[in-house]
C-alpha cells in the first residue's frame, strides 16, 4: 500500500473558551516520519486525536490522499496511534494485545457476512494466519520471548513495544505517536529512537511523532513541525530549523540566539 499524504487545513479546536489549535496549516509527506515539537499545552496531542478520530475538530478540515476524514470513524480511517501510557489490556498477554486489531477486523468481517462466518472451513487458518503475523511482528520489535507474558510481567520498553505492535499489525496508512518514549529512561529511550525509525523506514508508513524533547526531533524526523500556541510555525528539516529559525518564539524555545 503507497504511504499516505495528510493536508490539514485551517484546522482549529476550541475547548469552551480555550483556544486550543487556532488555524493550523500541515502538509505531511508520503512515507515521513515527521516531529511535531513544542512546549507543553501547546496542543500537540490535540491534533493527533484529531487526526486519529478521537477527537473532532471545531473547524477547518483533514484531508488524506484527497479524502476528507472528518466524520469518519477512527476504525475506517486506517490510522494507528500509540500513547505515551502504552494503554494495554493488563488481564491479556503480549500476544493478545497484538493481536487485538487483527482479532476486531475479523470479527466485524464474520459479523457483516455471518453465513460465510460460520461455514467456512478456513476460521482455524485465518486463527493461524492471525498467530503468525503476531509472531513476524514480535520478532521485528524483538518481543518474541515475552509474547506469554502480561503487561505487569514487561518492562517499560518492552510493553511500549508491545503498544507499538500493535499498532502496526495492520499495516495502517498513518502513524501516529504522542511522546511514545517519555515514560522510558533515559539509555532505554536513546537505544528505543534508533530502532524506531529504523522501522518506519523499513515499513515506511507516514508518521506523524509528537515530542517537547529537541533531541529526539532532531535525531529522528525527516522534518519537523514546530508548533506554539496552536499553530505551526515553522516546518522544515532538523538543520533547517535548528539553523534558521524563522521566529523569535521558535529560537527562543530551541534556546538559540535569534
Ligand atoms: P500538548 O500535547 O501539546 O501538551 P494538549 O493538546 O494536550 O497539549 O493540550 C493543549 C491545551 O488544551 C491545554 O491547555 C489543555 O489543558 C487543553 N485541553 C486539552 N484537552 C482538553 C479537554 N478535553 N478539555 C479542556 N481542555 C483541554
Ligand atoms: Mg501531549
């Protein structure tokens, strides 16, 4: 599947008489992995509810591969997220957690069509077939021998691995992350940057990554998005932002002399 192109436009998001996104514009490329930077409460997270379908904006409209996804379904949007809490089912092992996206799409297929559900002899090898992409998955994030495990048996990293299986056993179209590695110490977040983009490159699914951690921009988008008070102010390569900061609040805040 070709990796998605995103246009967000004039997007904004009002919580009561808080202004939370004010007009955002974002071009995002096929097959990116972009950063979106900024302080805290600048409404990062926001945006990637958005966009994931969690959320609805109050005006302005998200447009992928020239679709409009705004009310649509986040199922029907082909889109994964993973969280900064990891949000696994604590009574399920790793296995299960992974599977879980597969096991639904299943479900809702024998549900739409129930004859076929129920007679088709192939229900054990789709079980089969379900059991060996969770183990092609497991073993690309290195999990393999924790998959029987539960999530109060992982460590860290290991279940932020797990949430990240799952998110892209289904090959989805986007990838979103909100600071997917802030709860992680420190050697294990470094090591943890380095094999993430290494497997976006391998899969190359468009992804839109959400830090307040310079570094971590720096070191992983093919650009980024520096965004303040709701708006993104300046998107390019990390040297073109870290060298050229078109306002004083970005240099301020990737604490550069202007
Ligand atoms: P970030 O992820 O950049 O730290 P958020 O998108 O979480 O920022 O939040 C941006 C602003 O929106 C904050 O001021 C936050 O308090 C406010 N906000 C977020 N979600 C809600 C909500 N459900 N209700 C009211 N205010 C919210
Ligand atoms: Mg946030």
């Amino acid at each position: 599947m070709e990796p998605a192109t995103v246009e967000i436009r004039n997007l904004g998001k009002r919580f009561d008489s808080t202004e939370v996104l004010r007009g955002l514009d974002l071009e995002i490329r096929p097959g990116e992995f972009l950063c979106l930077l900024g302080p805290s409460g600048c409404g990062k997270s926001t945006l990637l509810r958005i966009l994931a379908g969690f959320d609805q904006p109050s005006f302005g409209d998200v447009i992928i591969d020239g679709r409009t996804i705004l009310g649509t379904a986040p199922k029907d949007r082909d889109i994964a997220m993973v969280f900064q809490s990891f949000a696994l089912y604590p009574h399920m092992t790793a296995r299960q957690n992974i599977a879980i996206p597969l096991m639904m799409s299943r479900l809702s297929f024998i549900q739409r069509q129930p004859l076929i559900g129920r007679l088709a002899p192939g229900g054990r090898s789709v079980k089969r077939r379900i059991e060996a992409e969770v183990e092609h998955v497991a073993a690309s994030l290195r999990i393999t021998a924790q998959l029987d495990r539960r999530p109060a048996q992982l460590s860290g990293g290991q279940k932020q691995r797990v949430a990240i299986g799952r998110a892209i056993i289904r090959h989805p179209r986007l990838f979103l992350m909100d600071e997917p590695l802030s709860s992680l110490d420190a050697a294990l977040r470094t090591q943890m940057r380095g094999e993430l983009v290494e497997l976006q490159r391998r899969l190359s699914i468009t992804t839109v990554y959400v830090t307040h951690d310079q570094t971590e921009a720096m070191t992983m988008a093919d650009r980024i998005v520096v965004m303040m008070e709701g708006k993104a102010l300046q998107v390019g390569t990390p040297l073109e932002i870290f060298h050229d900061p078109q306002h004083l609040s970005v240099a301020q805040f990737l604490g550069t002399p202007a």
